[in-house]
C-alpha cells in the first residue's frame, strides 16, 4: 500500500535516539531545553516564549488553564476540528461552541464566529487546516472588540508563514503539534508559544505536576529537590528521547518544505481538471500538512474502495465533532458548509518521502476511476 503518513525518519534520527539513551536522562532534560530553543528560532521572534509538553492534546488542555477558561465558559471552535481541542474544552468543564468553516479553507469562518459571541464567551480557537492558514487578522480584530482570547491551534502549520509572518510569531497563545503523522515528529509531543516570561513560568508548573521545580536545573540534566506545589498540574512534561527526535526534525526544514511543495503542486497540477473532485487551495508561504481533495456527488466511499483495490491508502480528516454522541446537544451557529463537507472530504497519500511516480499512480488511478 501507498500510505497516506510517513515520517521522514533518517540515519540522524536514529543516532540523536542512541545518545539519548547513552546518556540515560530519560525525563525532561537538555534535549527538551535544545527542542524549545530550536522551535523559537524557526518562529522567529525573540520576545515569545516556548513551553514543551508530551502532546498536542496537552498543550490544548494546559492552555486553557493558563487563560483560565472554566465552568460556565463558552470557547468558540469550529466543529470541523481535531477531538483535542474539544476534550481540553470540557476537561477544564468549559462549553464548545460549534461555528461553521469557510469553503475555500475549511478553516473557522470569522463572520460566522462573531455572530456566536455572548457574554459566556471567553475564547475563540483559530485553527489552521491542511495547506491553509485561518484568516487570523480578522479574527485578533473580533477578538480585541470582545475582549476574548485566541487559541492559535498551529497543528497543521508550524514552519510556514501568514502575510510574511512565521506561524508561532504573532498569535496570542499558540499550539504546536509533533505527533507520528505530522510534518515534523518527535515521535509525540507539543509545544506552547506565549508573549509572557511569567506564563512560561507557570506553565513549567503546570506540566510537572504543579511542581516548582526550576527548567533551568533540570535542562542540565539534574534533579531540582526543593520545590513547592501551589496549583493543579498534570504529568504533561516531554522526554528528551522526544526531544532528541524532534530536534533532528526540525533541522530539515529546507528539504520537507521543499519537499511537500513540490509532491503538493503535482498533485494540483494533475487533478485540476477532474470536474468531480475540488482540489485543495494552495499557498505559497505553507509548508503543507496534507493533501485533502473534496469528492462530490456521494463517490467519496466507491473511490476509496477503488484506491484500496489498487493499493493505495486514504483517509478521513476529520468527522465534525456535532455529529458526536457526546456533543449532540452542544450549541452551534449555522453547520452548512461543515455538513457538506463531511462526505466529501479524502486525504490522499501526502509525505515528506512521496515518489513522483507515486503521485503519477495516484492521479492515474483516480482518472481510471472516473472514467468509468
């Protein structure tokens, strides 16, 4: 099978494991301080602050501490989201509002957004999707108006650019992810952007447990002993195995942008004239995540079993989260655009290692299939 993710795993990665292991600090330690560092020279700016964790997930939930977001609090998210950002909603017993994404996009649709502010609202999450970047100045706008926090969810984004500017650079509070399917992998982890020394503080805090230990002495691979406990924390900390990983990744930078803007352009190229699929909008300044193509008519199923056939893997990203037993009686604004897409949406097989005869394969087999 053509896999739709693939880590770019070299002979560098393998290497930075063995001296992870060799050196035998398997918790939190001078990889982690490295990765962090790593991360805030690639989002250029000097006045952020870069908080490492486990996972994305955690990230999320660590977040909405930090702003704290709590009971009887409404977040405005779109429902076409990753179930992450849902979970840190209610983890912290806030309430989800589900707003509509924009067709070209399928990222959260300001005008939209705004029409759900109340007096409960407290946030808007501002997630990027696939190859396209939210339209954040519109958002920071209606957010500055309401007196409302952004959750830039970057998951999709790190390592590219919005009006010029390095996604991480310029939001309120920024999430990073560096799950086995992301552009960038350290094996699992997450990374928090934030403009304050005092909420990097707190987030050191917040990720060992509450525990005040110093950052400073354990990325020396040292144990701090003396600490106090003030507030709720959860085991959110990154290994430096992770951290190790994840530093190697992001020093091939050049070559995965290079990479996936390439594998993303033939693929463009090659389907634009299938009239029954809508292929996703490109932008020059990402480095894309995935390859999401729109099936109309109802195929989307008959296509998948046909690509199957001919060893091809697809996927599904994502369900909307309204249709979720969990959230069936979550409030929402108008879903027309997310209920049209649902059925549509198919990831192709997209990677830092695609093959261009692959891609050829690919766009051949979907004409096969369309014309009969």
């Amino acid at each position: 099978m053509i896999p739709v993710f693939k880590p770019l795993i070299t002979m560098n990665e393998r290497k930075a494991a063995d001296k992870s292991l060799e050196i035998g600090w398997l918790g939190m330690g001078q990889y982690v301080n490295e990765f962090e560092k790593k991360i805030k020279s690639i989002i250029k700016n000097k006045n952020k602050y870069v908080v490492a964790v486990n996972t994305g997930h955690s990230a999320l939930h660590l977040i909405m501490m930090l702003l704290k977001i709590k009971k009887g609090d409404q977040v405005i998210t779109p429902s076409f989201n990753n179930i992450a950002d849902l979970q840190a909603i209610l983890a912290v017993g806030a309430e989800p509002v589900f707003c509509d994404v924009k067709e070209d996009t399928l990222c959260i649709d300001p005008i939209k957004a705004q029409k759900l502010i109340n007096k409960k609202t407290k946030a808007i999450i501002a997630m990027d999707y696939g190859s396209c970047i939210a339209e954040h100045n519109k958002i920071r706008k209606i957010a500055k108006k309401n007196n409302l926090r952004v959750i830039h969810d970057a998951a999709h984004s790190f390592g590219s650019r919005y009006k010029g500017r390095c996604i991480g650079s310029f939001s309120d509070v920024v999430m990073f992810s560096f799950d086995p399917v992301k552009t960038f992998t350290s094996i699992d982890g997450g990374a928090i952007v934030v403009n304050k020394i005092q909420d990097m503080y707190k987030l050191h805090e917040m990720r060992l447990m509450g525990m005040s230990q110093k950052a400073k002495t354990m990325y020396k691979n040292q144990r701090a002993w003396s600490y106090d406990v003030k507030s709720l924390g959860f085991r959110y900390h990154l290994a430096n195995l992770h951290a190790a990983i994840g530093i190697e990744q992001l020093k091939k930078i050049k070559i995965i942008k290079k990479t996936r803007k390439a594998a993303f352009k033939k693929y463009n190229n090659g389907l634009k004239y299938v009239d029954e699929i809508i292929i996703p909008k490109y932008d020059n300044e990402t480095i894309p995540f995935h390859y999401c193509i729109r099936v109309k008519n109802n195929k989307r199923l008959n296509l998948i079993q046909f690509l199957k056939k001919n060893k091809i893997d697809t996927g599904i990203h994502w369900q909307p989260n309204h249709i979720f037993s969990l959230f069936k009686k979550t409030k929402s604004g108008d879903l027309s655009v997310t209920n049209r897409i649902k059925n549509e949406i198919l990831t192709l097989p997209f990677h830092s290692l695609m093959k261009k005869k692959d891609i050829d394969y690919i766009i051949l087999k979907i004409k096969e299939f369309y014309k009969k």
